[in-house]
C-alpha cells in the first residue's frame, strides 16, 4: 500500500473532479448497485434526521469499521455539505478504497428527493 504522501504526490489536479460525484450520477449508480451511500455524521445527527438507504458509519469510527465497507462500490461519502466528507474521502482512498464526496452533500440529495422524487431511488 502506497503512503499517505505517496496518495498526496500523486495527485494532480486533473484528478480533483474524479473525487466528487454529482447527485444524479450517485442514484444511478446506487440503483445499479454500484454505490452505496456512507453517511459520516454523529448518531446525535443521524437521530434527527437519518437516511434510511445510507450506511452510518460515524468518521471518528471509520478506522474500526472499515471491515463493514464494499472495496467493489463506490463509496459516496455524505454529511450536510461536504467538509467531513471530505476528510472521509481522502482517509478511504489512502486504505484502498473508490470514494467519492456527494456533491453539494446531503442537503443537495434530499433537494433532489424531495416531494414524489423520493421514489426515483430503487430502495429493494
């Protein structure tokens, strides 16, 4: 496994836009089954507004639950907006990993689900 500078040298910014993936681009993956939804907030977060279809794994539990993690989807990491989703991407990819951050993170996706929308998400 390369190390974490290694990860950060070889980063160009070419390579930026890979590391996001656009609400529409992550349904139909997801609906493909090619994507899951890693939700990275806090249970005190998840508890007042969850999202039933994520994977919650808290970032200050990832290292201790990677085994719970698919190496054969992409992960779209996910908070309100994108910080810690951020900070998840990198530490997944440096283990190995094909993350991304959800663009505009979970406020953009409930956006787009909202009202009727909901149902363009395959949840069987």
């Amino acid at each position: 496994m390369q190390s974490y500078d290694e990860m950060v040298r070889k980063t160009v910014i070419k390579d930026v836009p890979k590391m996001k993936i656009d609400v529409e681009t992550f349904i139909e993956k997801y609906n493909k089954n090619e994507a899951i939804l890693l939700d990275i907030r806090y249970p005190f977060e998840t508890k007042v507004w969850g999202v039933k279809f994520a994977k919650e794994i808290p970032y200050n539990e990832l290292p201790d639950r990677l085994s719970e993690l698919p190496k054969d989807k992409v992960l779209v990491c996910a908070c309100p907006i994108e910080y810690r989703a951020s900070m998840a991407k990198e530490y997944l990819r440096f283990k190995g990993y094909n993350a991304k951050t959800l663009n505009g993170g979970l406020l953009a996706l409930m956006e787009r689900l909202k009202g009727g929308k909901a149902k363009d998400v395959n949840l069987s």
